[in-house]
C-alpha cells in the first residue's frame, strides 16, 4: 500500500495574496483620514493664533492716557477674536477669550465628524486649540545709527 501526499504549493501565498488588501485598505483609509484632522487641526490652530494676535493689540488706550500702562481692553479683545475665529472658521466654537493685562488667552474647538472610525464607534472627533499673545510696546528708536534717508527712490 502505497501512501500519497499531494502537494499544495503556494497556498500560503495565495491566501496572502487575498487576505492583505483586506488588512491594508482600512489601515490606508485611516492614515488618510488622520491627514485631514491633523490638517484640520493645524487649521484650527492658525485661526485661534491669528485671532490671538488681533485680540492682544486692542490697546486700552484709556489706561494708556491714565498711566496705568499697557494693558488690552476685554471688550475689543473679545469682539476682534470672535469676528475673527468666525469668519476664518465657522466651524469653530469659541471658548475662552481671557485678558489679563497685556496677555490675551484665546481658545476654541471644533467637532469634526469621522468618516472611519463610525465603525468603531467614534463619529466625531473635538480638535482643541489655545493660544496666548502679549501686547509689548515697540521700538523707540531705529536701531541703525545710520541717518535715515530723506527721499526712497532718486530720479536721474
């Protein structure tokens, strides 16, 4: 009596061949859709900074008279940051605008819904961003000891 063995040659292979796009597609998918958060993210963050940075040059000017100093006036700072988060994003709910002295706190969120992770049973996502500016008095005077010129351009 005789024993037979067949042989299954590239069966594993086969299996690979099939079983891998199932297992890289997803993956693929997800690294794309963490792209455009991270993107959305550093889009959020760029707003809040910007709205940070109008916010904090609201000069107090009444203070300033008074000689009390530098300091951001709440209620301009407030207004210039929502203008700003609004029109940049719409998407974007702002938190926090907080002035302290010359340092304005700006800090907002936006909900970002998954397109992926549904599946696992996440929808959305919250992306958050928070941003300080100070305001700081400028130069007094140029820093060059060179004369300053007297026209910009000369016609010959």
């Amino acid at each position: 009596m005789a024993i037979t063995v067949k042989v299954r040659r590239g069966q594993a292979m086969v299996f690979f061949a099939l079983a891998l796009p199932l297992v890289l597609l997803p993956v693929a998918a997800f690294s794309a859709e963490a792209g455009v958060l991270a993107a959305r993210q550093a889009h959020l963050t760029e707003v809040v900074a910007q709205a940070a940075l109008d916010a904090a040059q609201q000069l107090d000017s009444a203070a300033l008279r008074s000689g009390s100093g530098w300091r951001v006036d709440p209620s301009a700072a407030q207004a210039t940051a929502r203008r700003e988060v609004a029109e940049a994003e719409p998407a974007a709910v702002l938190d926090l605008v907080l002035t302290t002295g010359a340092q304005v706190t700006v800090s907002a969120h936006e909900t970002v819904p998954l397109k992926l992770a549904a599946f696992v049973g996440r929808p959305v996502a919250t992306l958050r961003a928070r941003i300080s500016a100070r305001l700081t008095p400028g130069y007094s005077s140029p820093s060059s000891l060179l004369p300053l010129p007297s026209r910009s351009f000369s016609m010959t």
